[in-house]
C-alpha cells in the first residue's frame, strides 16, 4: 500500500491563535498536530477512536 500524503485542515470554528490540524484522507489513521508547534509531533489516532471523540465533543 502507497503511503498517504496527509491533507491537514482547521476548523472553521476556531482562531488561528489556538488551533489544531486534522489530517483525516488516510483510512488507517487521522492526524492530529498543532498549528503553531508543527515541528513538535503529530498524534496519530484510530478513525473509531477519533470518530468517539467527536461524537463526544459535539454533544459539550
């Protein structure tokens, strides 16, 4: 299988002072890194787990 290039995004919700990229175009994993500490890592999660999340996330 060919590596994925990952399409990282912001929310349309959040300021650009404070926010996170999601890379989530790879079937096996979406990405998450901080958009002003890029060189810092990213966290690489299960799409089940990320998806929990943001059901989760919704209802707050």
């Amino acid at each position: 299988m060919q590596p994925v290039t990952p399409n990282w995004r912001t929310s349309t919700y959040t300021g650009t002072e404070n926010c996170v990229e999601v890379a989530d175009n790879d079937p096996t994993k979406v990405m998450v890194r901080d958009t002003k500490a890029r060189s810092h890592g990213v966290v690489a999660i299960q799409p089940a787990a990320w998806s929990a999340f943001m059901e989760f996330a919704k209802n707050r």
